[in-house]
C-alpha cells in the first residue's frame, strides 16, 4: 500500500511567489519600458519583496517555491541562487510570460527552451513549471515532460493535486484558483490599466484563511500565489505572515514545497492519470 500524498495532514499549503518584475507589463508591449513609474513598481518585487519575503519565511521556518520568469533571472544574475541558498525551490515560469495560448506552437516552445537555457546556465535545478497568467496550451504538458520536468501548476481542474497523460510522460498537476491569487485582490497600474480596486490585506486574509478552512476539511492543496511586488509590500506580508502563523498553529497544515509535493504524488498510487483532450466546439455552434 503506497502512502497517501498529504501524509495524514488535514490539507497541504504550498506558499508560491511569482517574482514576475517587469514581464507581464512588457509582455503587454515593448513600448512599456519606457515608462519609468510603472518599471519602477514592478522592479519593487525582486528589489524589494524577495528579501522581505525570504526574510519572513526564515523566520517562521516555512519552504516555499519561487516561480521566476528566465527574463528576470538573466536580468538579475544571483536572484535565483539567493532563493536556492535558503532551502527554497525556483521553478520555470516562461522566459518572457508570454501567455502560451497567445503564441504559436513554435514560439510556445521556444519561449520555454529559452527559460531552461537560463537555469541551466546558472545551475539552478528545474523540476516544475508554472505558464505565464496561467495560460498553458494543449501542448504546454507535453513540453514540460518532454524536458524531465515533473510537474505543472496552471490548471484549475481539481482543488487536490492529480496525474495528466501526457504524449511523453505523465505528469503531476498542482492546481490553482483565482481565489488564492494575490492579483485579483491588490494588482493596479493606470497604464496598461490593471485592476480596478485595491483590496483590503486584512479582508484578503480573511479570505484565505476561509479558504484553508474548507481545504482542511476536505483534504486539499491549499497552493497559495502570490507576487513579491504586490504581497511584499509592508500591510500585505503582514497580512499574509499572519495566514501562515494561523496555519502553523492548526496543527494539522502542513508546508512543502511544489517539488516535493509533486514527489508526494508520484508515490501514491491511488492517484491514477487522467486523459485530457480539448472540447468539440462545433463551429456551427460557437463561432470564433
């Protein structure tokens, strides 16, 4: 009998932190470089949040998994190092965030080549992959199979993590919510225009900490993103410090990384592969 994937915990937490930087706004034109203001709040996530970040997570001896793009690696050499130096994981998050479903087949792959160039170049060890806005392709599985990699977290198909088939390999899948995503609740920038409302840290806290609580009781992943240049500002890591200390003090919460969850997975074989395989949409019925 092989052992259950949340190793008796009432639910699993695995606090991940997209250090996207500057990406997703010149994922939205190349122009957006030059605005000096909004390059300068998007830098704060690297500059400023990653420290603070690493900082809390040492002092409440909690692991966690970084998601950075290969642009902001190669662009910030040693980010990725300082984070591995701490116990944590770095995965791959494209090179450009790019969402996959805006590209081609061929600019899919080469965007995801170019990012493990740059953590092989810096020996940085790859083992999950997670798309730009989450944004994965039919093809995106394949590719992170195709590359030894051992899991995915984009896709919202389950709230415990589960097995896909894939044309290579199967592959584990860490799923993810809106619900559990800082950007929903604290993104806002004039130009490009992103968000609308500035949540309050104390009533996003509320909201996880709601989150966990059915996730306990129902034996979940409680896989938690956020971004450095949003929850790494000063009323927000206290909000989210807060949600951690919570988690500790239930007792029945317990961290890991992504990697280590997806070994988890791979180890209990009561979790069979799924097929997935994308919808007919006539065309008679849902024109494009």
């Amino acid at each position: 009998m092989s052992t259950p994937w949340h190793r008796g915990a009432a639910a699993v937490a695995t606090l991940t932190f997209d250090v996207d930087a500057e990406t997703p706004i010149l994922a939205q034109g190349r122009r957006y470089a030059d605005h000096m203001m909004t390059m300068s709040h998007q830098s704060y996530g690297p500059d400023v949040g990653v420290p603070r970040i690493l900082d809390m997570l040492d002092e409440l001896q909690v692991l966690a998994t970084f998601f950075v793009p290969g642009w902001v690696a190669e662009q910030r050499v040693g980010l990725a190092a300082s984070i591995v130096e701490r116990g944590h994981e770095v995965a791959h998050h494209s090179y450009s965030h790019r969402s996959p479903v805006t590209m081609t087949a061929a600019e899919e792959r080469a965007d995801f080549e170019r990012g493990m160039e740059v953590f092989g170049k810096q020996d940085i060890d790859i083992r999950g992959h997670r798309a730009a806005l989450w944004g994965a392709s039919w093809q995106t599985l394949s590719l992170i199979a195709e590359y030894g990699l051992s899991y995915d977290s984009s896709l919202m198909g389950d709230d415990r993590p589960y097995r896909i088939n894939t044309d290579v390999a199967p592959i584990v899948e860490l799923p993810v919510h809106w619900s559990l995503d800082d950007w929903e609740q604290y993104a806002y920038l004039p130009d490009p225009h992103v968000g609308s409302v500035i949540e309050s840290p104390v009533k996003v806290a509320e909201m996880w900490r709601a989150e966990l609580d059915g996730m306990r009781r129902y034996r979940c992943l409680f896989n938690l993103c956020v971004h450095p240049f949003l929850s790494g500002r000063p009323g927000r890591i206290i909000a989210l410090r807060g949600v951690i200390e919570h988690a500790l003090e239930l007792g029945d919460v317990r961290f890991a990384r992504c990697r280590d969850v997806a070994e988890a997975v791979d180890g209990d074989r009561a979790i069979q592969p799924r097929t997935l395989r994308p919808p007919v949409a006539q065309a008679d019925v849902y024109p494009d």
